[in-house]
C-alpha cells in the first residue's frame, strides 16, 4: 500500500474511534441518566456540563500541543482519562456524584475532536496528497453506524451498555492515537511565523475574524439540535420520518466531506464559510415556515453546507493562516469560541421555542448572516494585506 494511503487510513482510524465515541455518548448518555431517576432538570443540568468545560479548558489544554507535551500525549491522556473515569459511573448514583464525574470527563473529552483535527490538519500540511476530507469524513460514517448500533444496543441490553460501551471505546482511541501520531519532533518555522523561536506565536486579526465567523455560524444549529425532533413530532411527523431527516443531514455531510475536504492545505478556506453561512441563514429562515416532507429533506441535505462546508473551511484557514507554533492554541480558541456559541444560542432557543415554536428556526438565522458578513470583512481585510495574514499583517 502506498504510504501516503496508509497515512490516511491510520489517520481517518483515529477520527472514526473518536467518534464512535460520541455516537454513543451524545444519543444514549441521557437515556442512562434517566436510567438512574434523575429529574430532567438535573438531567438539563448534567448535559450542559461537558459544554461549560468545553469553553473553559478547549483552548488552554490544546495550547499543551504547541509545546513539549504535544498532541500526541495529550490525546493519549485524553483518552485514558476517560478509559479511567466512565467505569466509576457504575459506581455512583447520587446525581451530586454524576455531576462531578461528567465535569472530570469532559475534560479529557474536550481535547478529542480538537486534537484530532489539530493532527489531521498538520498531517495535510505536510503531505498535500492526503485529503483531510476523506480523514474528518471517516468520523461521520463511524458516528453514523454508532448511532444505529448504539440503540440496538440499549434496545438489547438497557441503559448500562452505554457506560460499558463508553469504557472500552477508548481502547479504540488509544490504539489509533499510537498507530497514527508520531512522536513529537520539532516544527520547522513557517511562513506564518515569526522569526525568532522566542517570540509569542499570536493569532492574526484575520483568523480572530474566521474563527469568530466560523464559531457563530455553527451555533446557528443550536435550535435544530435541542428541538428539531421535538418540533417535528409536533407538527405530525412520525419518528421513522424523523428519523430519515437526520440521516439525510449526516449522508449529506460525508458526501461534501469528501469533495470540498481537498480545500484544507489548499485554500485558505474562506469561500466555503462564506458558502457555509449563507447556507445557514436560507435553511433555518426556510425551516420556520413549516415545510413538508419534501422541503425539509432538501432543507436537511443543506447540513452538508451550513455545518461541513463552515468546518471545512474553518480548518482550512486555522492550516493557512495560524502560526506553527500556535496551531494548538488556535484549534483549541476555536472549540471554546464554539461551545460558547452553541451554548448561548441552545439557551436562548429554550426561551424562543416555548413562545414561537417553528419561529425559533429563523431566530437562528442572524447568526448566519454575522458569519457571512464577517467572512465578507475578512476578504476585504486579505485584499490589503494578502503577504501576511497569518502573522498578523
């Protein structure tokens, strides 16, 4: 086999354990909390937990990968952290006991995905003929399969073969971390650097602005995830149906993985966040107004552009324009900007929903468009100043 092919089989490996992970963490973990008869607002309680310490450590603990620690020891700490942690859930069943476990597991958890990318994107970098779209898609396809096998799973075996499914998964992430990351060598300086090894790596005003962009634009899901189904439902949709929505979205998602991931090492990524948030701002203004079957099928595949195109183009420009030796502390500012966002537009979504129903979906919207016009300022800004985005202008 071809050592770039196996370099990316090692490499789409590593996002597929990760997210084998969260296709039974993310789906199934509350059915396990109620499992242990807690109310849903401790429930509510627990799953915003892990999003709290997202936006809290994301950005300091992938700022371990810039330095000697590296991305290699800190993703297989990460993953032996939660190889330690879920069995004690078996252990505990006072919802103060929970609540603790979760915060020590979402601290392991944060530095996954991140970190992942952080690796792929390097790797792309250093081997244009790797294809990070091919790489980051192998975890949508194992989230997908998860998600199917995972409810077999409960539906076979109850609630507890989530947190023994959860143990052992790790396993996965620490094999593919070992097959697929090198042991740390130093980086060669790049253009995007500063001159001097000493000198504090910054994050360009470009970048702040991409990053922002691409954080918002993201968030604008926040309504579809916490209430889609529920709203669904609502509106006469069986659950089969439900169901068909949701994996359109996912289907979408691979397919555009695979053709626009080229772009990372390529591009610097800018015309598919400004594809991307458009894309959001015209599905959910649609979405409000209550569409059939057909329509909101169309409305799911557009996942491909509002939430891959967005990721795609975000890591294109976090490969482009972050410094070497900031490209750790760049993913990581990312996942915190992006938990934070989620996180207040989940919230505000509660609050619409209960008064506006459908209308919660074009709420959503505007968040779109910032990111569209932010992206618009970035390729105003990148006309005046194209020689040194990355290092500040």
């Amino acid at each position: 086999m071809h050592p770039l092919k196996a370099l990316e089989l090692r490499l789409g490996a590593l996002q597929a354990a990760s997210f084998t992970s969260h296709g039974i963490y993310l789906p199934f973990f509350p059915l396990w909390l109620q499992s242990k008869a807690l109310s849903p607002t401790v429930i509510g309680l627990v799953v915003a937990i892990p999003i709290i310490v997202r936006i809290l450590a994301t950005a300091p603990l992938l700022s371990l990968a810039d330095r000697s620690f590296g991305a290699r020891r800190l993703l297989l700490a990460s993953h032996l952290g939660q190889l330690v942690g879920f069995p004690l859930f078996l252990l505990v069943d006072s919802s103060v006991a929970i609540m603790v476990l979760v915060a020590l597991v979402a601290v392991a958890q944060s530095c996954i995905i991140p970190g992942n990318d952080l690796v792929s994107t390097n790797a792309v970098q250093r081997h244009p003929g790797l294809s990070y779209g091919r790489i980051r898609g192998a975890g949508s396809v194992a989230f997908f399969i998860t998600n199917i096998v995972g409810g077999y799973l409960v539906g076979a075996f109850g609630p507890e073969v989530v947190i023994v499914a959860l143990t052992f998964i790790p396993v996965l992430g620490i094999s593919a971390t070992l097959l697929a990351v090198p042991k740390e060598a130093p980086e060669p300086a790049g253009p995007n650097d500063l001159p001097h090894e000493t000198a504090p790596a910054r994050l360009s005003r470009i970048l702040w602005l991409v990053l922002i962009a691409g954080a918002v634009t993201q968030a604008s899901h926040g309504a579809l995830n916490a209430f889609g189904s529920i709203y669904w439902r609502s509106a006469g949709f069986s659950d089969e149906v439900i169901g068909y929505f949701w994996a359109a979205g996912v289907i979408a998602e691979i397919l555009v993985f695979l053709y626009l991931g080229r772009h990372v090492g390529r591009s610097s990524g800018v015309g598919l966040i400004l594809l991307g948030s458009a894309a959001a701002v015209i599905r959910f203004t649609i979405m409000a107004l209550e569409p059939g079957v057909g329509v909101t099928v169309v409305l799911q595949t557009m996942h491909s552009l509002s939430f891959a195109a967005t990721h795609i183009g975000t890591m294109a420009a976090l490969a482009a324009l972050a410094p070497v030796r900031a490209r750790g502390r760049a993913q990581g500012v990312f996942g915190s900007l992006t938990a934070l966002a989620i996180a207040a537009s989940t919230i505000v979504s509660g609050m619409i929903y209960s008064e506006a129903g459908a209308g919660v979906f074009a709420a959503m919207a505007p968040l779109g468009a910032i990111g569209f016009v932010l992206m618009l300022v970035v390729v105003r800004l990148q006309k005046y100043q194209p020689q040194r985005a990355g290092s500040g202008g």
